[in-house]
C-alpha cells in the first residue's frame, strides 16, 4: 500500500515505500517473463494522457494495465478539444465526470500533472513533467540495478549528460539519496545546474574522474527540445568529450553497467557497439523491467479500491 493517492514524484515515497515498489514488480517475473497470474484491475478505468511524445513509457502503461486486466483508453490529445483552447483545469473537470479509477499523465510542463492530480478523485501517476520529475522511470532503473547487480545499496552511481534537463536524472538522484548510494553528475558546466550539489551529488565536468571505480552509468540524451540556446559546440566534439565509449569505460569497475533511459542517439551520448554490448549493456532490461514496474504502481495505488470490489 502506498500512502499517498498519487505517484508524483520519488521525493514523496519513504524508503520503504519504494522498496514495496520493487519487490512487488519483482514478483511479477514467472520464468524470466512478465506475467500477470490474477488481473486484479479486472473491469477499472485507466485512462493514459500524454501530451508530450513518447514510446517506451506510453506503450509500457499500457501493456501494465492491459496485462492487469483494466479498459485502458489513450486520450487522444491531437484531435481533443485541447486543440481547441480548452484549458487544463477544464479537462482535468471533464476527465474527473468520466469516473476513471486512474489517470496516467505526461506534460511537458513541471507541475502540470500535480495541478491536474488536485482536480481529479482517482489516482495520478506522473509519466514525466518538464524536467522535473520522471518517478517510474527512476523505480524501473533501481529494479534493473537489482536483477542485474544483486543490490540496491553500496553503490557509486554516475549519471552522465545533460542533467540540467532530465527528469529522469532528477528522479534518480531523488531515488539513490533515499538509498544512501554515491551520486555524480558529469556533463559540461552549460549541462549542469548551478546549485545541483544542494541535492548531495559530486560534481565532475570531465569523463574520466567522473568514471573512476563506479558501479553503474546512466547515460542520458541530449534532450534539445528543452534547450532554448547553445550549449555544446557541436555533436562530435560531445560525443569526443562526453560520449561514453571504450576508452572512457575503462575507468569504471570493470563489472559497472550501462543504462540510458532512451530513446537513445548513437554516436552522440553513447557509441553504438557498446549500447549494443550485452556484457555491459541493460538498456533492453530496464524496458522490460519498466513493464514490471508500471504493474506494480498501478495494483498499489488502486490496493484499497481492489480490496473493495
Ligand atoms: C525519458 C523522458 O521522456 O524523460 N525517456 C523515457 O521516458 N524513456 C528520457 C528522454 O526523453 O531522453
């Protein structure tokens, strides 16, 4: 059971709360496949709203929901009347008189998905906000962590790129503190925000100190669509400075592990052959980790109404 109604951002889970979180997905693993043995959502209303382009995340909910036996509905935003000049608020109204028992959102402004979660009765799960917080992505992340590493403790973590508009690199540093891991942040000074070491992570502007001796990489996308000016010179010289390859993974723990959230630019933040090494690799495991997850926050944020049915 989770103690709050909605699923808005790590900052708000206990420790123990994500930790149910895990183990619960964990238990959705029957012969190394994902499978729902009771669709406890059986006859519930999911209802996806993304107003913000996505693959992995809107496709993995739902599945999640489906798997669980829910009437899962995609919003369709493109021919909506938010076309039309209606506001948030009035949505957020029109969604609420429809009785959904959960609403999964993404916006891309911060904040947005809270403001609709106060207008709404039924549970709100934040698919990503702005740059705020992206709370799924970063439990999908910390279940990967455990199948693949066997811990969830003890770890020195870098998470690589342009953190100044990652969600998901919020997210984790959120998570990770909770767990008591080391953090990092590396990226260029233009990439990184000024005051992120208030958040109790290690600052480094360059790979190959940033690197030394950590378990785990993440390495994030150059996330352009959010970035209102200039701030690396060109993609080569990136990818030459900041692009994790060979040479750079050198000065990790020769057992660390890859991550990147995707969608992913080879040759760019990553180089390809080693996004597609499977020693070292677990981008394809945290897509399918991220199935597990979704099903897990959707049976405990909707615990209590299931009990009533
Ligand atoms: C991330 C996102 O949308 O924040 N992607 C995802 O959810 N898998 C990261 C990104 O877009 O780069």
């Amino acid at each position: 059971m989770l103690n709050n109604k909605d699923l808005l951002s790590i900052n708000e889970l206990s420790e123990n709360e994500i930790i149910s979180i895990i183990n619960n997905a964990n238990n959705y693993y029957h012969d190394n496949k994902i499978k729902a043995k009771k669709k406890v959502l059986n006859n519930l209303t999911q209802i996806n709203l993304f107003f913000e382009n996505s693959t992995r995340t809107q496709v993995s909910f739902e599945i999640a929901g489906t798997l669980l036996g829910a009437n899962v509905v995609n919003f369709p935003l493109n021919n909506s009347s938010q076309s039309k000049g209606e506001t948030l608020l009035d949505l957020a109204a029109t969604l609420n008189s429809m009785n959904p028992e959960i609403l999964v959102i993404r916006h891309p402004n911060s904040g947005a998905v809270q403001l609709i979660s106060e207008k709404v009765d039924c549970p709100v799960v934040n698919a990503g906000d702005g740059n705020h917080e992206h709370p799924t992505q970063a439990l999908l992340d910390i279940l990967t962590i455990k199948k693949r590493i066997g811990r969830i403790d003890n770890l020195k973590i870098a998470i690589c790129g342009d953190i100044a508009h990652s969600r998901v690199a919020r997210s984790n540093i959120f998570c990770h503190k909770k767990l008591g891991n080391e953090i990092r942040v590396i990226g260029p000074k233009t990439l990184i925000p000024k005051d992120i070491d208030k958040l109790g992570v290690q600052v480094f502007y360059n790979m190959v100190d940033g690197l030394r001796d950590v378990d785990v990489i993440m390495v994030l996308r150059l996330q352009k669509e959010r970035m209102d000016g200039g701030y690396f010179s060109s993609e080569r010289e990136y990818f030459h400075l900041y692009g994790l390859d060979d040479r750079k993974m050198r000065y990790a723990k020769p057992s660390a592990i890859i991550m990147h959230p995707g969608p992913m630019n080879r040759g760019i933040e990553i180089d390809g052959d080693l996004a597609d090494n499977l020693d070292k690799s677990v981008i394809t495991m945290q897509v399918e980790a991220g199935l597990a997850i979704r099903m897990s926050i959707l049976e405990l944020l909707l615990k209590k109404k299931i009990e009533n049915v």
